[in-house]
C-alpha cells in the first residue's frame, strides 16, 4: 500500500492539489462516480482485460487521492483496512431473496 499511496501523494504534489477544488470531496465523489460508470461500461460491454483493469485502476487512484487529500495516512488507512478485512472475515455468506450469494452485513 505505502508504494501506491507515496505514487499518488507525488502526483498531487506534482498538480498542486492542495487547498484547490482537487481536495474537495464532493467533486472527489463526481469523479469516483464517473470512473465507476466507466468500469460499468467496460464489465456490461464486454470490453477486454486491459480497459477492466484500467478502470479499476482509475478508481484506486481516486480512493488513494481521497486519503491523501483529506489528510489520512498510509499507516492509518492501512490499520482500518485490517480491522475492516477481520470483520468481513468474520461473516457468513448469505443467500438473497434473488438467489444470488452475498458476504455483507444484513441489516434487518
């Protein structure tokens, strides 16, 4: 993680992100969302491995961008990432109404 984070942290120095619109979370949330849509397209199109992994790259960016712009560490996202995979691995997988299986927590 620290390898990635540190590649993201340079390129916000390098557009000089800080203090400018780039740090501002709804406008963070609009480009997730537009690179979320852009896998969408890639998955229900049928579109190859490359521009798959692109667009999931694209968002990892943007996820490693919103930490570092809202001042959150390398080590601390990396403690919640731990904390947050325990959890997970806690749980059972669940049949939906649909059929379909999920692992995540059912709120009744």
């Amino acid at each position: 993680m620290r390898k990635y984070y540190e590649a993201i942290e340079k390129f916000h120095k390098k557009y000089k992100m800080k203090g400018t619109n780039n740090e501002d979370m709804t406008f963070r949330l609009n480009l997730l969302i537009e690179e979320l849509g852009e896998l969408a397209e890639a998955v229900t199109k049928g579109y190859g491995k490359k521009e798959f992994l692109e667009e999931n790259v694209d968002l990892l960016n943007l996820i490693i961008g919103n930490l570092i712009s809202t001042g959150i560490s390398a080590e601390e996202f990396e403690k919640a990432f731990w904390e947050k995979h325990k959890k997970i691995m806690n749980r059972k997988k669940k049949k939906t109404k649909s059929g379909k299986y999920r692992v995540s927590e059912f709120k009744k």
